[in-house]
C-alpha cells in the first residue's frame, strides 16, 4: 500500500514537474519509453511510467511493453530506498540485488535522475 | 567527465597560464606531481593499463621508447614519412599473421575500440548506401552486451540501434536476433568476448544469419583479439570468431590492450579490398582539394604505431604466447582466490574479463569502494552487480594482494565498516 501511494505521488510530481518546468520538459525529450516499478512478489501491482515527446503519464498496472522495470525484492525496501535523502541508497540497493534492473538500463538510470 | 560520470570540481585561485615560461626542471617535477596523483601502476592493473603493467617490463619500456621516439610524426603525411610509412604497413601486415586474417584482409588503423566500431557502422553505412539504395532509415541489431560506443555513434548520426536482449546464458540470443532484423536493418554484430561479461557470442550463427540476409556481420575482438590469437596457439580452445567464419565482413581489434603497445592504437580489419572502399572518404569539397585519412582522424600520431612494431618484434610470437598462458594462469590464480572466499563466485568467462558476485545480500559497490580505498581499481557491471578485472599478465604477488584485499573488505563490508561511501570519492 505505501509503495503504491509512493509511486502514485511520485507520478503526480512528475507530471506537475513537466508542467511547471521548461528545463524538466527538455529533460524529458531526450529519451521516449516506458517504465515499470514493481515488487517481486507483486507483480500484478506495479506502476508504469510512460515518457514521450516531453510529457509524462502513468497509470496503474504493469505495461507488458515496457523497455525497462524496476524490480523490488519487496514493497518496503523499496520505499525505504526511495524516499532516502541518501541517492546512494538505490544504488546500494542494485548493489545488494534488492532491486533487479530488466531491459534497457540506460533508462531506468534516466528516470532514478528525473526522479531525484 | 570520468569513466564512471563525475565532474572534478576545481577551483583556480591563479591564473593557470604562466605570463613568464617555467624552467625545465620547474615544469617536469610540476608534472611528476601530477603522475604522483595517480593510481599506481601495480596496483591498477584491474583497469586496462595493460602496456604499462605487462609481467614483461622489457618490453613495456621499449613500447614507451619507441613511442616517444615517434612522438613528433603525424601519419596525416605519410608522403613525407616513407620509414615510418613501412613500419606502419609492417605492423598492418603483422596484425595479418598474428590474427590469421586472409592474405587480401585490409588492415586500418584508429585511436581505439570506440573509433573501431565507428568506423564499422559506418563502413556498412556507405556499403548500403550504394548495395541497398532504398533503405532510407538505417537501423543496426546488436546483442545487449555489445559495448557502448556502438549506441553513442548511432546517436551521433541518427541510424536506430536495436540492442536485443541476451539469451538465459548471458550471450547474444541469436533467434531473437533473427526476429529483430528487418527490411531496413544494414549491419549485426557479435563479441569476442563482450566486455560485461567476458563471454563470446555465436559468431558462427551471427555469420550465417548476416550471409542469409545479406547484411553487415561485424565482430568486435577490440579487448581480446590479441589475447584470443595467441591462447589459441598456446593450445586454449576458442568459438570460432573471426574471418573464418564466411559472414563476417569486419574485425575490431586493439593494439594498445593484448598488444602491448601504447594508447591510443586499435584495428578495424576489412575482409577484403571490395569492403575496405567504403572505410575510406576523402572530401575534396574545399579549396585545398582531397583530404585523405586513416580513418576519422586527421592527425594521426605515428608513436603508438611505432610502439606496436617494437613491442611485436621484441616479443615475436614466443614471447606473445608465453604472456598469454601468463594470462591464462592468472586468470587460474584469480578464480582459486576469489572463490575461496565464503559466498564469492566468479562466472565462467570465455577469455577476459572475469566478472564474480560477492556474497548473497552484500552490497557490491561497498565491496568495490573498499577495493579502490587500498588501490584495487575494478570496474562494476550493474545487470547484474558484478565486479569485473582484466586478466592482465602480472605476478602472483599482484593477484595475492588483491584477493587479500578483497577478502578484507568482504569481512569490513559484513561488519558495516565499509560501505557504499567508500565509493562515493570516485564516482
């Protein structure tokens, strides 16, 4: 429930950021794709991110056509590493195969800067 | 901007730029401050520095002579340079034998691995240009696992990259290659060995795939190559990589790593004359009429090149062979130690680099911020965490200290002594 409240906010955020921010909306051109945050052990709760031509959506639900996911070994890691002040956190985190990369890693590095 | 994305951050309280010129001693102790900086040649040896770490320091030095020997030449004027043309095409011809190309095989010389694959994807550019005029979006279809440079030139010059996924043992699925390739696809490709993992890619499948649709087969053998050619006649059994495979149109392969010689040197080799023409380019839409290079570069420095032809005749093929089993027998050395430690293992790799987890649950990148804080510089590989070395020919003593070291670490890391902000200065 908290991850998905999490990833809920963090959706809006984004959105709000391509809304109110010209630099954030050239921040976003540079690549179109789409990303799915999910648990291990959920993987029907998941939440996707779709990036294009600078604007940003997401819905509920694991997108079958995604480039990359974000795999969690659980909900409250996950939480606990992204909403750390600490951005070291998430890569520790791929460091200990808490969090498990599938597909193209170049974005999933790319949505980790945006959601800074 | 550093291998792994960090900016220095420096501030100059003075001008830089003396308004009076500095004595010689004056700048060359400046300058031995700087060197002194660095990481120490020994201990760095994970990184490829492979000229300056090589077991057989003779030869290291020779590399480093006859490279500054030829410093001043610019291989932009071949005509003015008919010695240093004839070394240049003596080691065009060596890199021929050692490698086992086809006598016909066309040999260019770049300033690295990047410039190599470059010049690949462009090369098969200019052939469809002329041999598949209707293809007007070019796209190319690669493995995962093939290096980078490959994506930065393709988004240089607005040709589409497929990279398909790999396959369950971490090499190119090579079905999946098939279904990726379509219409508009010019150019596929394979490794010999990839650099994230050290494994070889099917390049007997990749070639007969590229003849079946008539395509650009390139094989990048840019950290190998020279490895691969000498294991081979030291009696290590290899895939079959290179040009006798029937498909394959191009070879990437560097000098300035099992070749011993200095940096910046590497080899794009054409399998022939007839695909070779579309390497070259030579723009005459200037005043000063046709502009003729190597490769992509203008100026070309004849040191490394120089370099290469003294460390090949100093070495011969015996002492090639004897650095290769050295490599082999340090790879040897390194997998016992490392996977004497509790909860390490190292992956299977073809030939180099050798890649290994660290235990269940362990942070890897800790485990590599305490290696770099004792001088162990390593690179990571993030799907999944790995830590990756190059097999390098040193001594035993250097691969002994480095295991030591890692088991250190690995007890400070379960401690909680060494974390993630070890690394944190080097990123």
């Amino acid at each position: 429930m908290k991850l998905s409240l999490l990833l809920l906010a963090l959706g809006i955020k984004l959105k709000l950021s391509s809304i109110a921010s010209a630099g954030f909306r050239r921040h976003l051109r540079t690549n179109d794709f789409v990303l799915v945050i999910r648990t291990e052990a959920l993987p029907g709760r998941a939440r996707s991110f779709q990036i294009r031509g600078g604007r940003i959506k997401s819905r509920r639900g694991r997108d079958e056509s995604a480039d990359t996911e974000l795999v969690w070994c659980d909900a409250d890691t996950a939480v606990r590493a992204m909403l750390s002040s600490n951005e070291l956190d998430v890569f520790s985190a791929i460091g200990r195969s808490q969090v498990r990369i599938l597909g193209n890693l170049s974005y999933a590095l790319h949505f980790m800067d945006m959601a800074k | 901007m550093g291998y792994f994305g960090n900016e220095h951050q420096v501030s100059f309280a003075s001008r830089v730029f003396p308004k009076r010129g500095r004595t010689e001693a004056e700048v060359m102790a400046h300058l031995d401050e700087f060197g002194g900086k660095d990481v120490d040649d020994n201990h760095g040896h994970a990184i490829v520095y492979a000229m300056t770490l090589m077991n057989h320091l003779d030869a290291a030095r020779i590399s480093k002579v006859a490279n500054m020997n030829f410093v001043k030449k610019n291989m932009l004027f071949k005509e003015l340079m008919v010695g240093t043309e004839r070394m240049s095409l003596e080691v065009k011809r060596m890199v021929i034998e050692i490698l086992n190309y086809p006598d016909d095989a066309r040999v260019r010389f770049t300033s690295g691995g990047s410039e190599s694959l470059y010049c690949a994807i462009n090369t098969a550019r200019q052939w469809a240009k002329v041999e598949r005029p209707r293809i007007a979006e070019p796209e190319i279809v690669v493995p995962y696992s093939i290096h980078a440079a490959m994506s930065k030139w393709c988004r240089y010059t607005g040709i589409k990259i497929k990279r398909v996924p790999l396959g369950p043992d971490f090499r190119a699925d090579v079905k999946a290659i098939e279904k990726a390739v379509t219409a508009n696809t010019i150019f596929i490709a394979g490794s010999a060995p990839c650099w994230p993992y050290g494994l070889y890619d099917n390049i007997e499948a990749l070639s007969a795939l590229a003849e079946s649709r008539g395509i650009w087969m390139h094989v990048d053998a840019c950290l190998g190559g020279f490895l691969a050619a000498f294991v081979e006649r030291a009696g290590h059994k290899l895939p079959v990589w290179d040009f006798r495979n029937p498909g394959v149109r191009s070879i990437s392969a560097d000098l300035h790593k099992y070749g011993f010689a200095c940096k910046p040197l590497s080899s794009i080799t054409y399998r022939n004359k007839e695909f070779e023409k579309y390497h070259a380019f030579a723009p005459s839409d200037w005043p000063d009429g046709p502009y003729n290079t190597e490769s992509m570069l203008g100026s070309t420095p004849a040191g490394p090149i120089a370099s290469a032809w003294a460390v090949m005749q100093f070495l011969g093929e015996e002492g090639y062979v004897d650095l290769a089993k050295r490599c082999l027998q340090v790879k040897k050395r390194y997998i016992e130690g490392i996977n004497a430690i509790e909860g390490m293992k190292c992956w299977e790799s073809d030939l180099s680099p050798l890649v290994f987890e660290v235990p269940r649950g362990m942070d890897t990148f800790a485990v590599m911020g305490g290696l770099f804080d004792r001088q162990f510089y390593c690179l990571p590989c993030l799907q999944p965490p790995l830590i990756k070395i190059i097999v390098d020919p040193v001594t035993d003593e250097v691969v002994d200290g480095f295991v030591g070291a890692l088991r250190e670490v690995v007890d400070l890391v379960k401690k909680g002594s060494i974390t993630i902000e070890n690394l944190k200065p080097y990123m």
